[in-house]
C-alpha cells in the first residue's frame, strides 16, 4: 500500500491528530475520502451545501491527481450527507466534476458529521 498525500487538500492527522490518511493506493486503486475543509487549516468551509460540495470536491480532486488519477478514472463514489433535501444543490456541483461514463453511486443520509460539514465523500479509483 502506498500512502497519498497533497498540499491541496486538508490534513486531517496534523489538525486533529486523528489518524486518517487522505488517500491510499493499493494495487491499481486509489482511496480516497475528504470533508470540506480548507487546505491550509483544516476548518470545515462552506454555509450552503453548494459551498461545501465544491471544497471537498476540490479537495477530492487534489488527491486525486496527488495519486496520478483524476475524476475520469473514478469507479466508485460514496457521499455522506446530513439532509437528503439539499442533494439537489450537491448534484448540481457534481455534475461540474465528473463526466460519461459516470462512476457508481452511493448516497448515505447521516445524523451528523464532523464539525459543521454537511457532506462529506469518498471514492475510488483507478491508477
């Protein structure tokens, strides 16, 4: 297993001391899973979920591209959110990120997640 790491996304581990990797390859497959947190400090960002699905995508395609992959590759998404009645506006965001053939689809409504985020995602791709 080889271990993924950006700049471009929030390191939960050095914010939080938590221990969560950002993504991980393992054979021709890369994980990966993000919140909307900010690159530079980690803080949950965003009031709207429009706000917050463009930050943890942003953040989803950081490591993404840290690991040699990118949207195009993705197989599989899997989002977490918190209401299922503002899945209208992440579905709006996502179109922007993703493209024919689209990756399989998984949506999870939640009872919470971490801090203030709203959505949180993880995929997985191939390398």
């Amino acid at each position: 297993m080889e271990p993924v790491t950006t700049d471009g996304a929030p390191s939960f581990t050095d914010l939080y001391s938590l221990p969560i990797g950002q993504g991980m390859i393992h054979g021709e497959t890369l994980h990966a899973a993000q919140l909307p947190g900010d690159p530079e400090t980690g803080e949950i960002v965003g009031e709207t979920m429009s706000e917050q699905a463009e930050r943890t995508l942003d953040n989803i395609e950081a490591t993404l591209e840290a690991g040699g992959s990118s949207f195009d590759d993705v197989i599989k998404v899997t989002v977490y959110v918190t209401d299922l009645d503002s899945f209208d506006e992440f579905n709006e965001v996502y179109a922007q990120y993703v493209s024919e053939p689209y990756p399989v689809r998984c949506v999870v409504e939640v009872s919470d997640l971490a801090a203030t985020a709203m959505v949180e995602v993880d995929v997985e791709a191939a390398v």
